[in-house]
C-alpha cells in the first residue's frame, strides 16, 4: 500500500506551509516540491540544540536524571528527552528540575526495546510489546501527539537481513519431496566455535515444512524435522558428552539424520544418539531453498567451520552404513547405491566444472557430485559472503575430501540489502507517526554509521517527496564520554513543545556531529552551524549559509547529496540544471570540528 503521507499530515491536523506548489518548470526538469525549511524566518530565529535520545540510572545510564538534566544544562542545551528503556523519566519535577525555570524544554518519551529500538517522543507511551509494527500502532492510539524515530537502525536489521555466508540449493521437486518418505541427511563438520551451528537445513521462524541438521550449544547435536499442517514436530537434540565427544576440538565430526519406518534417529561419528519416534510423517520441505552452513535465518545460527561431503538420500541408511561413512567409506557400489537414492553430495572438489586451487572463493556454485538422473542439484554461493575452498590439513584425510569448504565468520553487513530496505520502506508507509531515523548515534561502532547514512539516502530514494523520512543525530548519552557530540538544532523563534514537535513533523531543523570526525575532544572547533536556507524557484536554487566558528567556509566544505551521490559542491544548488538530481537533494556541510546535515528537500518534474 502507497501511503498518501500528506493526507496523513491532514489527518493529524498539521499544517502543510512547508509542501510547495508545484511550479512552472521546463519539461523534465526537478521542481522543488517539498522544503523543510520554507517559513523559517532566520533573522528572528534562535538556534535550540536538543538531544532526543538519553539514558538516566532509570534504566541503563550511569547518571540520575536530575544529573543528565544539569549536564545538558551545562552546555547550553535547550530541548532535552531522557529516553529509558520502556518506561518514561517524566516529569522532570521529580527529580526537582523545572524545565522553565532552566530555560529548557523537556520532552516527555522513552525507548522502545523488545524488538527494533525506536524513540517515543512528545508522550508518556510505554508498551511491553515485542512486535515494533504492533506498538507503533499502539503509539498511535495512546496519543495524538506521539512521534516516533528509529534507533541505530545498523545495530538490527544485518541480524534480519543482512548477507550471510552459506550456499544455496534451489528446491527442485526431488529434493523439496525428499521428506515425503524414509531420508538420510548427513555431513561432515570441523569447528572451535562454541555456539550454535546449522549444517544443513531451511527452518524458517514463521512457516513450516523444514529438515535441519545442526550442532546445537553446549556440545549438543541435533536433527530437526518440522511438518505442516497439525503434525507434530520431531526434535533430538542430545549432548554429544554421552558419547564422549566433543564436536568443537577442531577435528571432523560426523553427523547423519535419518528416518526409516516410524522412526527419526541421529548418529555422531557411527554411534547412535538418540531416537524418538516419527510424528512428523510425510510433508514437503518448505521455501524456495534449501541451505548448506546456515538455514533461512541469518543471525547467530551460521556455520562458523568447515564442511565436507554434504549428502542428502532419499532412503534411509542402516546403522551399518553410517558406521561405514564415519570411517570414510561410502556404502555399496554402482547399482547397489543408486538404489539408496544419493540425491545430492558436495565435495568441494570442483566449482561450476573448474577445479578449485587452495583458498578459493567459490563463486558462484558448487558442483553436485551424486550423479542422480534427476540432477545434479548445484549450491549457489552468494557473491557478498562468500564461502572459501580451501585444503583439508587434518590428519583426517582418508575421512574427507581433498578441499573442504570454509564458511567463515561474517564480518559484517557492507551494504544495505533490498530485503532490509524493503523492510523500512513498509513501516514507514503502514505508519503515519513515525517521522525519523537516527543517521547518527553516539554510542554505536563508527563502522555503522555508513550503513545507516546508505539506509537513510535509499529510503528517501524511495519514498521522497511525497513520504519524506527525517534524519537524526543523537548522543543515547549512557555515561559521560557520550555526551554533547551529536545534536539537532531547530531554528526557531519561540521554544516551546508544540513548536518543537512540529519542528520535527515538518523536518525543520538540522543535525550535527562531532564523532564521526575522530576521538571526541580533539576538534577545535564546533561542526558548521546554518545561518540560513533560501530558495529562489524562479532561478530554481537553493543557498546555504553557514558559518564555522563565525567564519565563513570553503565551497568544498558544502556537499549535496542526491540518490547517495556527490551531485554538486558549494553554498549554492541550481537544482534546475544540475546534472544527477532524483527525487531528492540534502546537504551535509564538513569543517574541521564536524559535519552538520540538512534534511532532504523533495523534487517532483513536470
């Protein structure tokens, strides 16, 4: 659903100044049809500095809040909201503070944490919920006046939706039916790593029809086998300690999941671990794919090892034949296994016809070695987290292959994914409170902040002009080191809440940081502060002023930014013929004490 933002502005009774007209424009041409800034009188404004994200010793802070409060004070602070987790430090009066009386604005609000972290602003909603689209509705209905931001949006979604490393086996009719009877699924494994770890699988934590092989914690082993419908779901899950193992020492281990005749059994290097009965049944394995070192999930679950001789039999292999594959012999020959059904195995020997050398990215397949005349079933390896090739170097030789297959530990999201954004877009569309996202926060790894400033730039790719998503810098001040290096300032004439909150609803404000810029502290100076924004729509420009500890800055200091990219440097923007500009334009302005952000100005053509 396309939401109509501005007919959601009505709704809530706000004013429209800031959407323009749209004017005369030549023919393909940008028309400024949204400014954040339009109706700011610059010569009468005041500039308020505000923080919207601070911790007190009511949750996690190491401070009071009457503490936070004079520390803010102290720097000349004007808007202040202390954010505890899940629960509203308000009024400040009970901590015997009075906001009038220190020239401040208290903004009442807190921090959503059972799910994605999101800002409640301007109300005393708290929920327990643990679902963000389900509270965000509730926010909505708890108050007329609550906003809400997105926290540290690179602190979530790279566990929901960021790459991970693994391989990926379409599911053809074969496999996606290998549940519908008697199978084996088994695979060699080589870790260190004490977590969790999935072989092989496709569990999903919402739909059913799934077949997992996993090393669990706690040196525990596991066969998963999950039905549809109503049948009832088989788990073993043993400690590899009763057999005498330990599966993470750095040797191979194999593991085998069978089912034959009403019963599910798992086997450790040839021994049996465990049986339970079958009541799982006959079902179809669910999804498009089925995966090798991780499942459909991509959070802590993945394979941080090696694998080897990956198999997947639509027949159930006798404990006799297990033993023989745990001692690196593959049972029967020729007709004999074929009977046994071998629907897929990966030995890492060969990638898309090509033998692969030591320490190779496979990329981007892998070859399926059974031979079945249904096959072969060939594993696609993703190009942004690769799995490697690389040379068995255990003693275990006769036991594996020659190359093993290395599904390295991921070292974090690069990119934003078209899942993660799609997963923004939609909330910000099904929710008319939600205003902003925090571009900068002043606690998270500097790593993400690129992340977050890409996350920001392609939601506005995507939704501006007529959905535009405001940006945020904020301290989510816990202890000392954090405070006043990230702020907004809303340039106004009157301090007030109302003012504010709707400083906020319009985008009427700008954001600055220090961090970003190096060890806070070792900056001179302050970021850049805006002196002004006009915008002349005959000439179709827009001009910024700003000043750099009142001193005027360089051209080069002025950087607009359009669809994530430079499109032109200086004070000065013709919008009307500068080369690259989309359905947005927003200006980040760098001196020597930091960069201050505008938020996006929104173009519509004729």
């Amino acid at each position: 659903m396309k939401l109509d933002w501005a007919g959601s502005k009505a709704h809530l009774g706000i004013a429209f100044a800031f959407f323009l007209p749209i004017a005369a424009a030549v023919a393909g041409k940008p028309v400024l049809v949204l400014n954040p800034y339009a109706g700011i009188d610059w010569q009468a404004a005041k500039q308020h500095k505000g923080n919207f994200h601070t911790h007190s010793k009511q949750s996690d802070g190491e401070f009071s809040p009457d503490q936070v409060i004079d520390e803010y004070h102290e720097r000349g602070y004007h808007i202040l909201a202390i954010t505890d987790h899940n629960g509203c430090t308000f009024p400040w009066q009970k901590w015997e503070r009075k906001p009038e009386d220190l020239g401040m604005v208290a903004v009442p609000g807190n921090e959503l944490s059972r799910h994605h972290h999101a800002l409640s602003l301007f109300s005393d909603f708290a929920s327990s919920g643990s679902n963000l689209d389900t509270v965000l509705k509730e926010l909505t209905a708890h108050s007329k006046e609550g906003l809400a931001v997105i926290a540290h949006p690179a602190m979530h979604w790279p566990k929901q939706f960021g790459p991970a490393p693994g391989l990926l086996i379409p599911l053809a009719t074969p496999l996606r039916q290998v549940t519908r009877g008697d199978f084996t699924v088994e695979a060699w494994v080589r870790t260190t790593d004490a977590g969790r770890h999935i072989l092989i699988g496709n569990y999903t934590g919402s739909d059913h029809g799934a077949l997992n092989l996993e090393l669990h914690v706690k040196n525990r082993v596991r066969v998963y086998v999950q039905p549809t419908g109503k049948k009832r779901i088989v788990d073993i899950n043993i400690p590899a300690d009763r057999l005498g193992i330990n599966t993470r020492d750095g040797q191979w281990h194999h593991l085998a999941g069978i089912r034959e005749k009403k019963t599910v059994s798992l086997y450790l290097d040839g021994k049996l671990a465990g049986t339970a009965p079958d009541t799982a049944e006959d079902y179809d394995l669910w999804g498009k794919y089925y995966y090798v070192g991780r499942d459909s999930r991509t959070d802590g679950t993945i394979l941080n090892g090696d694998l080897d001789l990956v198999r997947l039999w639509g027949s159930a292999l006798s404990a006799a034949e297990v033993a023989q594959l745990a001692a690196g012999k593959t049972p029967g020959k020729g007709k004999a296994l074929a009977r046994r059904n071998l629907l897929l195995e990966y030995d890492f020997e060969t990638s898309s016809g090509v033998p692969l050398r030591e320490n190779t990215r496979i990329e981007p397949v892998v070859d399926d070695t059974a031979g079945h005349p249904q096959g072969p079933f060939p594993a696609i390896a993703t190009a942004t987290t690769p799995v490697w090739c690389i040379p068995n170097t255990s003693g275990a030789t006769r036991r594996v292959s020659e190359r093993v297959g290395s599904f390295r530990p991921r070292s974090g999201a690069q990119r934003v994914t078209k899942a993660a954004l799609q997963h923004y877009v939609e909330l910000y569309q099904k929710h008319d409170r939600l205003v902003g996202i925090e571009v900068v926060n002043g606690t998270r790894p500097l790593k993400e902040y690129p992340l977050d400033r890409e996350l920001w730039d392609k939601l506005l790719g995507a939704l501006m002009p007529t959905r535009p998503v405001w940006g945020l810098a904020s301290d989510d001040m816990h202890a000392m080191k954090h405070l006043a290096h990230d702020w907004l300032v809303v340039p106004s004439a009157t301090l007030d809440q109302e003012s504010i909150r709707q400083a906020m609803l319009r985008g009427a404000y700008y954001f600055s940081t220090e961090r970003i810029h190096g060890p806070a502290g070792t900056a001179t100076s302050k970021p850049p502060q805006i002196q002004a924004i006009s915008h002349d729509p005959k000439a179709g420009t827009l001009t910024v002023q700003a000043m750099d500890a009142e001193k005027p800055l360089p051209n080069e200091a002025y950087q607009w930014i359009s669809l994530g990219r430079l499109v032109h440097t200086g004070p000065r923007l013709d919008y009307a013929s500068a080369p690259g500009i989309g359905n947005y334009v927003r200006l980040e302005i760098t001196g020597p004490g930091g960069t201050t952000f505008t938020n996006p100005f929104g173009f519509g053509t004729e």
